[in-house]
C-alpha cells in the first residue's frame, strides 16, 4: 500500500503503554467529528477542549470513562482531524476502545504513521519526526535533550539556512546560462568560488556537530584488548560497577568477547572486553581472540590495556599495526595500586595515556573523562542536536559536490549540475527530496501511535 493511499485512510491505535493510569488512543482522519459525537454520545463537543464523558460500545454500554479530546485540521499534530480518548490505562479497557474506534472505520496505524502524517501535511520535517522516535528511544538525559532539541527544529533550522544560500549560488549560476549575452564576468564579479567555498565551510561545522550527535544517539562503542591478566574484565566491572566479567588469575579467563552497556554522564557506552591477546591454546580461545581483533577494527575507540610500567606485549602490539589510524586508541597502565603511582593522565601528540586502577578505582574518572571527550560531551551542550548516519552521509556527499563545483567554476553547465546535486543530498535531510521507500524505511522504526 502506497503512502499516498494509506494518507486518505482513518488511522487509530494506543499512543500509551498499558498498565499505567491513564491510556491514551489516538484517531487521525477526515472529518472525524461524527466519530467522536458516536463514541461519547455528545453532540456539542468543542475542539482542542477536554470533555469529561463515557465511552460507549455498539449496544450503547459504557465501556470506559474520560476524557475526549477533538483537534480539528489543519491545527492538530498530524494536521487531520485528531481524537483523542483518554481513559484508564487497563490493557484490556484500551484495546476495547480501540477496537471501538475500529468498528466506527478507522484502520490500525502502521508504526510511525502519525509522525510521518505530520511530515506529508507540512507540520514537520523529517528530520523533526525522526527526532519523535529518537525522543522515545534515548538512553541517557544528553540524548533526551538533543532529541527535543531537535524535534523544536534546531537541526532543520540550520539545513534550511544552507539550502536558502544554495538555492541564491543556483540561481546566479542559471541566469548567467539563461542570458550568456549579459555579463560574461558576472559570476566572477559574484565571487562564486568564495561563496561555495564559505557554503562548505559551514556544513563542515554542521556535521562535526552533527557527528558529535550521532555518537551520542547510538552510543560511544569502545572495545578493551590487551595481554591476559592486565586488567580488562576488572576494569569492565569497575566502570559498569557490576561484577559483569569473571576476573581470575588464570591466564585465558575470558575466551569470548563481554558486552556491557553503561551511561557516563547520561552518554551511552557500549563497553567490549575481548579475549586476551596471546598464542591460543585450544580452537575456542583462538575464535574468541579473532572475534576481539575483528571488532576492534570497527570500535569508536580502543582501550590498549597494560600493567603500569610494563612494556605491550607482541601480541597488543600487532593489534595496534592493523587497526584503522582513523579508531581513536588510549593506552591504559593499570594496577598502579601495586607500583604505588598516582593516577596521571597524558596526551602527548594526541597519545593518551591513563594511569589508573581498575581494583581500586583510582585513575577512573580521568578515564570517562577522557572517553566524554571523545563523545564531544561537555557540561553545556547547548549547541549540540541528535543526527542519524544518514544525514551523516547526506552531508558529506554534499560537501563532495560542493568540491565538484569548485572543478568547474568556469563551465557554467557543470557547475550547475553539482550545485543542484549538493541541493538534493541537503534536502534528504529535511525529506524536500526524499522518495516513498526512503519514508518508509524512516517511519517503519516508530512506534506504533506515534
């Protein structure tokens, strides 16, 4: 079913987790109006106020009492006709409303139908919608934040703001294409390198915030790898403050890779502690060393692992040779507690070092800070807003177009051409160019009522 089909329907479902007090189901439509009047057995019901009633089933027995609220269009969240019945938040009084609603000819919604209703009627962008389902799925107080931040219109405003300065670039470019015999040195007299050149400018600050976003929405991956016994489940428990990992003195404790989610300041961490790094002695500790190496080389960051004043081994070392330059890597020198050492943070030419320990805790919060850091976190993140890897790509395949460009300043016919491709990579952004499967795919993630 098309999207453009499913957009005349009625559309209900819950917009609330049962078992609470209140239950919220949710109506979006035509001239709903009827609907609500049948349901509640009111006849003068006045919009966007709520009416204390009861909700009647089709032998007109009261099925539920609360309260009915009517939006009107265009003023309502999706921009249709809304309706909402708030009754108690019972599993079985809900679904006996919805089912209600369904009688009266309405259909379930499709996950993610009302935000993306509220996207095809102009009351968000994408990039706001997207933010309803960020808004619901954050894992920490930052992303919460950044998610409302978002959905207020934050990130849109800025990508707006670069389409409005794109959209002048095309039109000096296409006037000059259009009425050649007018001024051959106009769009030099325009300066049009320097203003693409500014434009680009500015969407790489843009999406060196927006990276800053997308780390906080999906979480910082780090993976802890080093020789056996240096310390890496005893610092996984230490910073997860669980005894997640077995810690022994046994060499090989750990065969297989220790997932462990935590929050650093309300900043998800996804912590990964992997198998010591050494000649195996049987097949399992051998596929369990591999497993580590394989997702390291995919990590935010690598913890390198040691004891305090003592060398990496061979095994570590090669590790560091074949991981991507591009993986930040923090060398940690544990079990200062046996040397006698301070806890010391350095960075030497972007090398940092951490001295710490994992037994006693000494030296730890150096280490989240360290890790916050990489995130982009800080005390004011005012400016910062949620993205997703999409727009991510959007905005660096803009910024390739936008090198394009400045190619071929002096063939107005090219240059045109890449200034129109940069205009629709920033316009995925907001859904200007986005086709019916991207929307899809987008609002398919939601949850069901929202």
């Amino acid at each position: 079913m098309s999207i453009q089909t499913q957009h005349t329907d009625t559309i209900a479902a819950i917009a609330t987790a049962t078992g609470g007090g209140v239950g919220i189901v949710r109506v979006s439509g035509k001239n709903l109006l009827p609907l609500a009047q049948e349901i509640s057995h009111k006849q003068n019901i006045s919009p966007r106020k709520a009416e204390f009633c009861s909700f009647f089933d089709e032998q007109n027995e009261v099925l539920d009492q609360g309260l009915l609220l009517f939006f009107p269009a265009p003023h309502s969240f999706t921009g249709e006709d809304v309706i909402e019945l708030h009754g108690h938040g019972g599993s079985v009084v809900l679904n006996l409303l919805l089912q209600r609603v369904l009688q009266l000819g309405a259909r379930m919604a499709e996950a993610g139908e009302f935000s993306r209703r509220a996207f095809l009627n102009g009351k968000m962008d994408l990039a706001q919608a997207e933010s309803v389902a960020d808004l619901i799925a954050a894992s920490g107080e930052k992303a919460a934040r950044m998610a409302a931040r978002s959905l207020s219109g934050v990130f849109s405003h800025k990508i707006n703001n670069l389409l409005r300065k794109l959209i002048d670039l095309r039109m000096l470019v296409e006037a000059v294409m259009d009425f050649p015999e007018e001024d051959e040195d106009f769009l030099q007299n325009a300066n049009i390198s320097k203003q693409i050149k500014d434009l680009k400018a500015e969407i790489e600050a843009i999406f060196a915030t927006a990276r800053q976003g997308a780390v906080l929405r999906e979480g910082l991956h780090i993976v802890l790898v080093g020789a056996p016994n240096v310390g890496k489940s005893s610092l996984l428990n230490a910073l997860s403050g669980e005894d997640t990992a077995i810690v022994t003195d046994i060499a090989g404790t750990t065969r297989d890779m220790v997932r462990e989610q935590i929050l650093i300041d309300g900043v998800p961490v996804f912590i990964t502690d992997t198998a010591g790094l050494r000649q195996p002695t049987d097949i399992v500790e051998q596929k369990g060393i591999e497993r580590g190496l394989s997702t390291a080389k995919n990590a935010d960051a690598v913890l390198i692992l040691s004891e305090s004043k003592q060398a990496l081994s061979d095994e570590t070392a090669q590790l560091l040779a074949d991981i991507p330059q591009e993986i930040q890597r923090i060398f940690v020198e544990n079990k200062i507690d046996k040397t006698g050492e301070e806890p010391k943070l350095l960075n030497n030419n972007n090398e940092i070092k951490i001295k710490l320990s994992a037994k006693t805790g000494a030296g730890l919060n150096l280490l989240k800070q360290v890790l916050l850091e990489i995130v982009g976190s800080t005390p004011n993140d005012e400016g910062l807003f949620l993205a997703r890897t999409r727009h991510l790509e959007a905005l660096q395949q803009a910024m390739n177009e936008l090198d394009n460009a400045l190619i071929y300043t002096q063939q107005n016919d090219l240059l045109a051409e890449h200034l129109r491709h940069t205009q629709n990579e920033l316009g995925k952004i907001t859904g200007e160019f986005s086709p019916d499967d991207l929307l899809g795919e987008i609002f398919s993630r939601f949850c069901i009522g929202k």
